[in-house]
C-alpha cells in the first residue's frame, strides 16, 4: 500500500492551516470516524495476513506523524493568538500612580537608628531613661557636686529647685546599673535640654549614651571599640585621634576626633568610668572597670547629610526633613 | 585662656614651631581651640577644662610641656626691693577653713602719675600681654597685679589704705550685708559669702571682686596688696549667683597653688617697685597650716595601671613621667605600690585613677594600644526602642513623615487647646514660646500643620513619638505615638477622587493595632476634647483607654486659627508594645457556604449591635460577617436604613448542609426582629 500521497497531501494540509479552527477541521479530516486514516486502519482486514503488519505500521506512523505536527501547530497558532490579544490590553504605562506622598523617619531618628544598630550588633541593650531628671541622677551621682565648675558646661532648665531637664543622657549609667547589675553593656538614645540657642546649638538636642561595664575592661578596648563605631558609621577608614579631656564621671577621659577634610573635628567625649561612680551606684571598682561614651545625635547627623544649621531639623519642614 | 606664644616660650626657656605646639597643647589635654597670627608672635587661645586650675597661667601651660618635653623650668630671678617694718594694718582671720592663708604688704609714698600729671606707664611687654589676655588696661597697679596673675596664677587685690578704717577681717558674711562693687553692682551677701571688711564696712566679695570704696584710683598714694589662697569650695558658685564671673574667681574656684601667694606678692612688689615706685612694708602671713590643703599620699600599683591601659609600662618609666609632672613618688625595692605625693598646684589629683590619666596622658593617648573587647554574655531582650522603631517604621510606611518637635512649647498656645492638666513650667525657659512642658502632642504638631501650609502643602500626614509631660503629685513622663492627616486635595490623581474620613483614618488605626498585636480592642465615642464628639472614638484595651482618633475639635480649629479640619490621633505607646504567641491553623478542607442577608435597621442603631447579634446566633461554623452594603431612602421606610451582609460559614469536620445553614438564619432573622425589631429584607 502506498501512503506517500496521503502523507504529502497530509503535510501540505498542515502547511495551509492558519487557525485553531483549522486544525479542528483537519483533524476530523484525518482522525475522525470517517477520517481517511481511521479509514485506512479499518480495512486494514481486507489485506492478506502477510501484508497486514507492514501497512498497520505505517498507518500508525502516519497518524502520529499527523499528531506530532498537529500537536506543535496548535501550540503556536495559541500563541500568537495570545499574542495578539495583548494588544487590545495595551495601557500608558508612564501615567503617573496615584497618591505617591511617600513617608519617611526623621533624619535624627535614622541616625540614633544607624549608632544603634552597631552597637545591638555588639551586644548592647538599648535603654531609656527619664528626661525630667533630679539633680542627684543629672549630677552628683556622676561626680558634679553641688557648685563644681563642671555645672557651668551644662546650662541647665530647671522645672524647680532639685528637678531639671537632664543636661546629658549620663544619668542613664547609674540608673542602668542599678537596674540590671553588671557585667553590662548598654547603649541609650534620647532627648537632652540646654539653654543655648544659635546655628550650632538648639536648646533640645540628641545624644547617644554608651556604657560597658566588666572585668578587665581597658582603655585599649575603648579605644577599639570606638575607632570600629565612627569607621562604620562614617562608612571609611578614618584617621581617628583620642586626646584627653575632663569629664568628672570618667577618668581617664577623652575626646574624640575624626580627621575631615578641614582637619581634626570633635566627634564625642569618652573615658573609663570615675572610680567614684561605680561606688556610688554600688558597683566594686577594684573588681570591675568599664568604658563611657557620649555623643551628639546632631552632629553626627550634620556631617552624615552634610547640612549646616541645625535648627531646621526642628522646623520640620516636610519639603526638608522628607529627604533622609 | 588667650596667651602669647612668646611669653610660653620665655617660661619654657626654648623656642617651639607653632604648629608642633598647638598640637602639643592639644595633645596635653589643653586644647588649643584657635591659634592667631600676629605680626611677630602667635595668640594661643587655649579651651580649659575646669579641673585644671593650675593651668590658668602662662606658668602652667608652661609647667605641662617642659613635663612632656622633660626639661625642667628654670628658676625665677631673687627679688632686690627693700622691705622694712611691718605694716601698721592688721588683718584677722575668723574663717581658716575658707581663707587658710593671707599674704599682704603696705606699700606707701606712692604715686601713679608722674611730674607732668601723666599716668605712669608700663613696659609695653606687659600692656601687650594683657591686651592678649583680653584683660582691660584699669591702671598701673591693678594692671600688674592682673600681670601677675596671668603670668605665675596667683589672683591678687589692693585696697587703698586710705579708704580703709581700721583693722580688716576675712569672715563670713552677717545676714544681708550689701556691698557695692568694683563693677558699681549692688549686691546683697548672705551667710555663705565670704568678705574681706574694715571695721565698718565689708571692702571685698572675696576672691571675686573688691568693692568700689576701697578701690585704687589714680590718686591713691598708698595701698594694701592682698595676695591670698582661698578655698575652692568657699568661692565656688558665688560668682554664678550673682552673674560676676571674674578672673580671680574663675582661678579661685578650680584651686590656685597654696605655696604660691609670698612668691606672688614678692613679684608684684618688684614690678611696683621698678615701674611706679613706693616704699615696701615687710610681707605679713596669716594662715593656719591645718586649714591648708593637704596633698594625701596616693598608692599606686603599676599592674592596676597597666592593665587599665593595656600597656606594659616598667617602674622606672612611671616614676620618671611622674617626677616631670612634680609628683613625687617613694616606694621600697620589690614594693609592688608606689606611694605618691602631688604638688601643691595640682587639685585634680586624689585617686589612682587620676595618676593613671597623668600617665597616659605623658605617653600620648595616640600611644596607647588598641585591643579588641571581651566581654561577658549578656541577654538579649528586645526594649521600648526597638518596639518604638518597628512602629515608626510602619506608620512611615503608611505614608507619614516623622517629626521632632521640642519638648516645651508656649504656655498659651496649652491654655488655648486646655491642655493644662498637670502641666509643668520651665523656671529658666530660653524664651517665653518655649517655657512649658507638653501635656500632648498637639501643640508640636498644629505648629507643623500650620507652618507647613503657609508654605503652601494641601496634603499632610504628620507624625511624632515622643514624650509628655505632667504633675500631678509626682512628675510622670508618657510615651505617646500622635498625628495629623491634613487633606486638602479635592482630587488626588488622574484616577481617584474623594477626601479622606473617619473611616480612612479607622482603617489606618485598625491596621496600627493589628500590627502592635493588639486585635482586642473596644472603639467608644471619644469622650476627649480635642476631637469632634460625633466624628470621633476612643479605643480601648481591656477596658483602659489607651488613645483617641477622629476628627479635630471645630472649636480647636478655631482657637489654633485653622479654616480647614484634619484628622488626629494620639494613642499611648507603651500600650502598644505587645507580645503575640501565634498558632498556626491548618483551614479546613470542606467548602466555604455563604449567604447574603439585608435587613432594615431603623436609623438609630448602630452597626456593631447588628454584627453583635448576627455573630451570636452565627453557630460554631461561622468564619465572618462582612457588611457589603449600606443605603438610606428608597423605598426604605422613613428613618430605617439598609444593612446587606455576607456571611459564610465553614466546619472543619464535614460540608455543612442547606438544613442547617437555613435554621441559622431563621435564627438571626428571628433574634433581630425581636430584640432590635430589624426585619428581614426580599
């Protein structure tokens, strides 16, 4: 039996179709009860027993040849179909969305967020403190007693004769200390109040306090630790300088400088905790020493965003502050 | 402190580059906060800390770097005046404890002009040096004693004898004494004032400021010249409270040398006597050695130092640096102490610790190793901070900005919204806009809304976390979460319109709740005064208050100046830091089943007794009530609304049946109708 002019007429069948449709119609053509290949099959009785397996073979090639092509066709006649229906969706994409008022944190709360998450990274618990402060906690319980020429750095608001707003946040050292005991490492964003005003100085400003307390804590742990904090929050390796300094709640105390593109810049105050303090918030100083750190919330901010005045981080002009 | 290059180099005996010295300085402790070029010399300003008292002096500046360049200051040239007699003015001390010593000389036959009546002048070194020092030119004698001062430390005063009756005293003062001085200010002492007096009358606030009576002027032809130590502690604060700060004062209250006042009296006596003239009493001392300072020996270990500093510093090396710094030290062979005495210049040395600083401070901070901490384990626990940030970080996705108001705010603008309750005032505020702590958010952020609109902002969603404030028998402090939705934008886009209302802002508090875990929570008609009472509601949480929403008080918008409403919130943050222990459910496998029902509410009742009802006669199987629709009119009764709610249910055991799903809702249909007479609709 000669197929060859059904399987061409086949294939050029095939060739022609241009739609599902199309296809639905040839295979009823070839494959339904009346197909042509179905037909085939059906006489394949009349046939004597020696031909009969060759010629079911072939049918079967040829109907498998017709569904292998029918099979691949149909998938891209769907496609491009597909295809074409997408056109009719076609939108404007560069219309604007609606509603785009974005939120954002304050540039200040970024930056305490940027000091505290060095120092979580190391372990530090984040603490909080009052911010109507005695004078007990604001200044004698860290070594400034009543009249000590230190008081004249600080230029208090006081709410009445022993109540103040805290000139600091180093009244959070005691109060952390007497709340969770040592060994302890704590670091304390928050609000300090001071009477002065002008480009550089607000009368309400941030600070960061920081405080570890263990045994064998050294002046070279300070100096790491910090050295690692400014290089990581300045995102470089800085040239960083400590020099001494006077705090009376440490000894020895330090400055911190980072060298900018003016030269030597102030970045905060530090030292080992005054052997005085410990004893007043009941903690042996002969059995454990530590480090304290301070710095300003604003200053860091200043030169992170780079911006000048720092009064106009408490304007809040949303046209300002939305940049950060 | 402002001093002359040229004149540190002539204590050190060396001259410096003005670089490396600045540096030096700074690198001392002693800040060099700017350094001016003259035309022959530099000015040094140098920022003091206030435990340096001995540093106040071209002397001491000098004594820290010849100690850091160990070398040792030359001594100072003997006197050549003639002294003779004892002076006619007696001075009794009836306070030790405050004036442990008293050092003064007469000094008579003077005169201050010369023969053509011209003010006698001093050498210009010194005018220039004082000039430097921002010490104002008074005249010749005050001009040296003030030279002195600058040059060795020593605080000094002249009284004109003439002005003076009788014998003076050193005591405290009686209650309200008054003194009139130098400066023609008034002032009234009390107890705790020291004073310096004739037999009259009171001639000195001591080691602040002599008074104008007793004072030398250009006339005066014989003197007094006191030259005292007073304690620190008797002088400190008194400048303050008064408003003088002097440069005696400043001196006296960080603590000047107590060896120093003969030697200073003797050095002003010689530049007297060169440049203005004078015939010289004997120097008379008054003072009780068990009243003076004392300096107590301080034990320090050499293993506690290097370990503070993690350094390995050798015996020898200490000592060496120590005996630069005229702290002098003894200690036996093998003795693992060192017994250490400080000068009589130093008042900021009394612990180990302090000799410690003095150490690393001579070998250079920069010098010190750095080393990595090792540190004991310690807890994790998650703080207010880090719930406070989640949140901020949430309301900001929401689409607010953060802001930072101050803390105080005007007292008006309190009194205005009635926010008084308990609110504390600034005795000393900075000014009268800020002399208030707030009692609330609101003041901060009515500020923002109106300077932000001025600019011209139609939109605004503001937020703030911070603290507020108040008393009521003791001072409490809140953390509260509060903020401002402000839309004035009639049409938001190109495809949306419509303003935003009390349900935009329900949802918005809504999910706030469920993100701070808080799902069971009660809404009430708000009760607080800054909110619209129908537009309005407080939220509860099991049965505390914890915060407020809705629409902004009519009359606040008035009384704020305000033509346009905006929403407000303000809820307690701390009530908002809650801990949620989830279980995770697998849902159920059998089909949802739901139905829709409608009902005509009168118009009185309310949503949530509705939902309430439906909810309990729902079943077990119930998985929510939703409203879908509400409508007024129609052909509504008069004063009835329109309530459509889908409700679906689901079991987790079987696919639940029409039987059952009807008897339920002939349930809720019956239940309404007689508790509420709600019918049934189609």
């Amino acid at each position: 039996m000669d197929l060859q002019p059904l399987k061409k007429q086949l294939l050029q069948d095939l060739k022609n179709v241009s739609s599902a449709q199309g296809l639905q119609d040839l295979k009823v053509k070839y494959l339904g009860k009346k197909g042509e290949i179905t037909l085939l099959s059906k006489n394949l009785g009349k046939l004597s027993q020696k031909e009969r397996p060759k010629a079911g073979k072939s049918i079967n090639e040829l109907r498998a040849l017709f569904e292998t092509k029918s099979g691949s066709l149909l998938f891209k006649i769907e496609q491009s179909e597909i295809e074409e229906s997408l056109e009719k969706d076609s939108i404007d994409i560069s219309l604007p969305a609606n509603n785009l008022q974005n939120g954002s944190l304050h540039p200040i709360t970024k930056t305490i967020d940027k000091i505290c998450e060095f120092f979580s990274s190391r372990g530090y618990l984040i603490e909080d403190g009052p911010e109507i402060e005695s004078e007990y906690y604001n200044f004698d319980a860290l070594n400034i007693p009543k009249d000590h020429p230190a008081r004249d750095m600080h230029d208090t608001f006081y709410v009445d004769v022993e109540t103040l707003l805290r000139t600091h946040t180093s009244p959070v050292q005691i109060r952390a200390i007497n709340k969770r005991s040592v060994p302890l490492k704590i670091i304390c964003p928050g609000k300090v109040y001071r009477s002065d005003a002008d480009q550089t100085h607000t009368p309400m400003f941030h600070q960061v306090e920081g405080l570890l307390i263990d045994e064998k804590v050294n002046f070279g742990n300070l100096k790491q630790e910090l050295t690692d904090f400014l290089n990581f929050f300045f995102k470089k390796n800085l040239e960083v300088r400590f020099r001494p300094s006077y705090f009376p709640f440490t000894e020895p105390s330090a400055e911190v400088d980072i060298m900018d593109k003016k030269g030597w810049l102030e970045i905060m105050g530090c030292g080992m905790v005054h052997p005085n303090v410990l004893k007043e918030a009941g903690v042996d100083p002969n059995k454990y020493s530590g480090f304290a750190f301070g710095l300003g919330i604003e200053r860091m901010a200043k030169l992170d965003y780079e911006m000048d005045d720092m009064r106009l981080l408490f304007e809040n002009d949303v046209r300002f502050i939305s940049q950060s | 402190m402002k001093i002359l290059k040229s004149h540190l180099e002539e204590k050190i005996g060396k001259k410096k580059n003005i670089s490396k010295l600045a540096e030096q300085l700074t690198m001392l402790g002693l800040e060099v906060d700017s350094v001016d070029s003259l035309k022959k010399d530099y000015c040094i300003d140098i920022d003091l800390t206030p435990n340096r008292g001995d540093c106040f002096s071209v002397l001491g500046v000098a004594r820290e770097i010849a100690a850091d360049d160990c070398i040792k200051l030359k001594k100072e040239k003997p006197l050549k005046v003639n002294l003779s007699g004892k002076p006619i003015t007696n001075v009794i001390i009836k306070a030790y404890d405050a004036c442990p010593k008293y050092c003064y000389s007469e000094i008579s036959n003077l005169s201050l002009k010369d023969k053509n009546d011209n003010v006698k002048k001093l050498p210009e070194f010194i005018n220039y040096r004082l000039e430097i020092a921002g010490i104002n030119s008074i005249n010749p004698i005050v001009d040296i004693l003030n030279y002195v001062m600058l040059d060795i430390g020593q605080p000094m005063h002249a009284f004109d004898k003439n002005k003076i009756d009788g014998d003076i005293q050193v005591r405290f003062a009686k209650s309200n004494e008054k003194i009139i001085l130098l400066d023609k200010q008034k002032i009234n002492t009390s107890q705790d004032c020291l004073l310096i007096s004739d037999e009259k009358k009171p001639i000195a606030l001591a080691g602040v400021m002599g008074s104008y009576d007793s004072s030398v002027d250009l006339e005066t032809n014989s003197i007094i010249l006191e030259s005292a130590f007073f304690s620190p502690r008797s002088i400190r604060g008194k400048g303050r409270r008064f408003g003088i700060q002097t440069d005696a004062s400043q001196r006296y209250e960080r603590g000047v040398d107590f060896e120093l006042q003969r030697k200073a009296l003797l050095f002003a006596i010689s530049l007297i006597h060169e440049h203005i003239g004078g015939v010289y009493s004997d120097i008379k001392e008054i003072s009780s050695s068990k009243s003076l300072p004392t300096r107590k020996l301080i034990n320090l270990s050499i293993s506690t130092l290097n370990n503070k500093l993690g350094t390995s510093l050798s015996i020898t090396e200490v000592k060496k640096i120590l005996t630069f710094l005229e702290i002098s030290s003894s200690s036996g062979p093998g003795d693992p102490l060192v017994k250490l005495k400080p000068p009589s210049h130093r008042f900021d040395l009394e612990i180990e610790a302090d000799i410690i600083e003095e150490v690393a401070r001579l070998v250079g901070y920069d010098k010190l190793p750095l080393e990595k901490v090792k540190t004991s384990f310690q807890e994790f626990s998650k703080t207010d901070y880090q719930n406070t940030l989640d949140l901020k970080k949430f309301i900001a996705s929401q689409n607010f900005q953060e802001v930072i108001n101050y803390s105080f705010v005007d007292d008006r603008l309190q009194e205005k919204l009635g926010l008084t309750k308990g609110m504390i005032k600034i005795q000393n505020p900075i000014n009268e806009k800020l002399n208030s702590m707030r009692t609330s958010l609101l003041p901060g952020l009515l500020n923002n809304l109106t300077s932000n609109s001025k600019r011209g902002a139609s939109y605004l969603k503001i937020f703030e976390e911070g603290k507020v404030f108040s008393k009521i028998k003791k001072i409490s402090e809140l953390n509260r979460f509060a903020g401002i939705i402000y839309d004035q934008e009639k049409k938001k886009g190109w495809r949306e319109s419509g303003s935003y209302n009390f349900f935009s802002q329900k949802e918005f508090i809504l999910k706030l709740l469920n993100f701070s875990n808080l799902q069971k929570i009660t809404l009430k008609p708000s009760s607080s005064k800054l909110l619209h009472p129908k537009v309005s509601a407080d939220i509860f949480k099991a049965g505390k208050k914890i915060g407020s929403f809705g629409e902004i008080h009519p009359i606040i918008l008035k009384k704020a100046n305000l033509k346009k409403s905006f929403f407000y919130f303000e809820l307690d943050s701390l009530e908002l830091f809650n801990e949620k222990k989830v279980e995770l459910i697998e849902p159920s496998k059998y089909p949802q089943v739901q139905r829709d029902l409608a009902f005509t509410v009168p118009e009185y009742l309310i949503f949530k007794d509705i939902e309430s009802e439906i909810i309990k006669n729902s079943g077990n199987n119930l998985i929510n009530v939703k409203l879908f629709d509400l409508f007024k009119g129609g052909d509504l009764p008069k004063n009835h609304k329109s309530l459509a709610f889908r409700i679906t249910w689901q079991s987790k055991k079987e696919t639940l049946d029409d039987l059952y799903i009807e008897s339920i809702v002939k349930e809720i249909a019956k239940n309404l109708k007689d508790n509420f007479k709600v019918e049934l609709r189609g």
